[in-house]
C-alpha cells in the first residue's frame, strides 16, 4: 500500500507543477458555468409562461370573470396593454400573442348576445397557437358557466314566480362555478420517470453538467505521464525494481481519483456559494455520486492508457470521451428537451445517470436512497472498463 501511495504521490506533485492543470481543473470550468448559466434561460415558472397581451375595452363583471380565468391558466402570463400597443408588441416579438376584450362584452355576454373577442396572432407561430389553444379552453369554461348559469336561474323563476334578475343570475353562477371547481371526473398527471431534470435550468443545469464534462480533462497530465513513462522504460524499470502491476495501476488510479474529486469540489463550492445551486440539500448522496464520478474517470483514464501507446492519442481520445459523454449524457442540455429516442440511448451511458442524480440532489433533494439505482449503472461502467483496463495494462 505504500508503494501505491507513494506513486499516486509522485503523479500529484509532477501534475502541481504543470501550468496547465489548473487552466483545465478550474479556471475553464468555472468560466463555462458562467457562460452556458448566463445562456440557459432559467425554469422558474415565469419564465416557463407564454406571455398572452391583454387589452380590456370593456372592464364589466364578464370581463373580469374571463381575466381572472386566463390568469389562472399555467400556460399563460398576462401583460396588460391597450388595444393600440397589442399590433406592435406582436410583430416585434414582445408576446406569443394578443387578446382584446371589446367594449361591450359584458352586456352582450348578459343579454345572451353573441359576444366575439380579438386575437391577435402569427399564424405561423408555435408559440401563439399554443396560447390560442389555452385562451380556447378558458373561453369554453366561461360559456359553459355563462350558459349553465342562465339555465339555472332561468328554471328557478320559472318554477317560484321570482324575477330573473341580476341576484338570482349572481346565486345561480356562484353555485355552478362551485360545482365546476369540484368536477366529478379529473385528470391526475405525473411523470412517469419521476425525473428532476425537468426543472433544470440556468446554473443548475450549467454546474452539475461542468462536474460531468470538464471531470475527464483533470486526468490528462497522469495519462500523459504515463504514457511518457512507458515509452522512455521507466514502467518496466519499476516492475524490474520489485514494484507490482497491481501497485502502479493502484497508484495511477489514486492519484486519478484524487484529482478528479478535487476538481469536482472545487467546482461544487463555487456552484453553491457564487451561482446558488443546492448541491448540499444531502451531503451523504452527493458524497457518494462525486466519488462515483471520480471512479468512473479514473477507469476511462485507466482504459485509454492501457489501449494507446501515444502521447496525442492519449489525449486526442480522452478529449473526444468527455465531449461525447457529455453531449450525449445530458451535461450540456437537459435531455427533457430532446426526443424520447434520444433520452432512451443516452441513458445507456453513465454521464446521463450521473446527471439525473446531481439533478435529483440539486432540484429534489435527493438521499441516499433515490440515487442507488443511477449509482448502480454508473457502477456497472467502472467495474467493467477497470476490468479490461487491468487485463490490458503492460508495463512495456
């Protein structure tokens, strides 16, 4: 075990004093935090709502009713303007769409006259047909309301001799949009992943898929060197000096290890502490999905050395890894945006389970207990690419 320790010792001091290492640990995974933080937009529910313009002619108790409707729909966020501002404020992008209430509304809506509405919208736009569709589903609630309001009261005069009037129409709304509130039949929706990604954005998203696309660069000077090392005997030299493969690989792996984890920390207090990602909602779950992290990098840093002979080969391919693990892992974008494919075949790598784990404790306080199954894919990788590693390393 002292010859291990005493290896991993060796690489750490020969990785300290290349001037590079702290360029790729730190200094290029902090300024990429930054940059995909500021370049993500942020998932909190403002910003997840289509903004609907609103112009309100009219004002009467219908109007109102109607408003408070479109208010309530999570789709929409309401920007009040006058009729005249609605046109441009569609064309220069400001809204999805526009919605006028005329002046009149609500005596036509009370004198059972049709009463039509203006939407102001670009046909071919995703956004605006979207709003139009949720803007329907509101108008359908209000008729039904309206009209089932009327009915009431109207079989309510009829049957006691009392006026139809605007308290009877009043009692006879407030009970249907009572019995409205509470339908007999609703829809339960939840996720059928019980994912956390769903609510990734800004720096959440940014920081954790630092941890998972920068971990692979902190091992290119221990890959360098021993590549170097093979090349010039001095591995050989070692074995012939009564040090053990086992015990090279073990102090390679160390040293692999304990950079990897130190990047990784250095990286989790500045996601806390300057961009206020909850990295620490459970300590013990974030423990162990960092040194899982590390283990898996070592392993892949392990693997490549053993199959490559070259110094540029070495590094050409740990550089090709770690973009494609985090591309196709969900570290530069939340997989929740791609196609259902596209998520299946990423979450055959272990970059997308580590990213749904540190989503999990970022977003949904995620213990131990939630990330056991993540943790149990991503050990599956280490085992297997530490055994071909082994079987592969030669000293020469």
């Amino acid at each position: 075990m002292r010859r291990v320790w005493d290896i991993a010792m060796k690489e750490l001091l020969q990785n300290r004093r290349d001037w590079l290492a702290p360029l790729f640990t730190l200094v290029l995974p902090a300024v990429f935090t930054a940059f995909l933080g500021l370049l993500i937009p942020s998932a909190d529910e403002g910003e997840s709502r289509l903004p609907l313009a609103l112009a309100d002619a009219d004002g009467s108790p219908a109007a109102v009713r109607l408003v408070e409707g479109l208010r309530e729909t999570p789709l929409l966020r309401l920007e009040p303007m006058t009729a005249s501002e609605v046109d441009g404020a569609v064309q220069d992008q400001k809204v999805a769409a526009a919605l006028i209430i005329p002046e009149g509304f609500g005596a036509a809506v009370e004198a059972g006259q049709p009463a039509a509405l203006t939407f102001v919208g670009v046909q071919t736009s995703s956004g605006a047909q979207s709003v139009r569709q949720a803007v329907w589903s509101v108008l359908s609630g209000f008729n039904t309301a309206t009209l089932a309001a009327k009915a009431a009261a109207g079989q309510v005069a009829a049957e006691t001799g009392r006026p139809l009037d605007d308290t009877l129409l009043g009692s006879a709304r407030s009970l249907v949009e009572a019995s409205l509130a509470a339908p007999a039949a609703t829809v339960r929706v939840t996720d059928a992943r019980g994912s956390a990604t769903l609510d990734a954005g800004s720096f959440d998203q940014s920081s954790t898929g630092s941890l998972v696309n920068w971990v692979f660069f902190s091992l290119l000077g221990v890959t360098a060197n021993t590549v170097w090392e093979r090349s010039r005997g001095l591995l050989r030299r070692m074995t012939a000096a009564g040090v053990r493969g086992s015990q090279i690989i073990g102090g390679k792996m160390l040293a692999m290890v304990i950079l990897s984890f130190v990047q990784q920390l250095l990286l989790v207090l500045l996601g806390q502490f300057a961009f206020g990602v909850d990295y620490f909602s459970s300590p013990v779950a974030l423990l162990v999905t960092m040194v899982s992290i590390s283990m898996l990098a070592a392993a892949f840093g392990l693997l490549i050395t053993s199959l490559f002979r070259s110094e540029q080969a070495v590094i050409a391919t740990i550089i090709i890894t770690a973009l494609l693990l985090a591309a196709l892992g969900g570290a530069w974008f939340p997989l929740e945006i791609t196609g259902a494919g596209f998520s299946r075949v990423a979450h055959v790598l272990p970059s997308a389970w580590l990213m749904d784990s540190l989503h999990g404790i970022t977003l949904q306080a995620w213990g131990v207990g939630d990330i056991l199954r993540p943790m149990a894919v991503v050990w599956m990788w280490v085992v297997g690419l530490l055994a071909i590693a082994v079987w592969r390393f030669r000293p020469d």
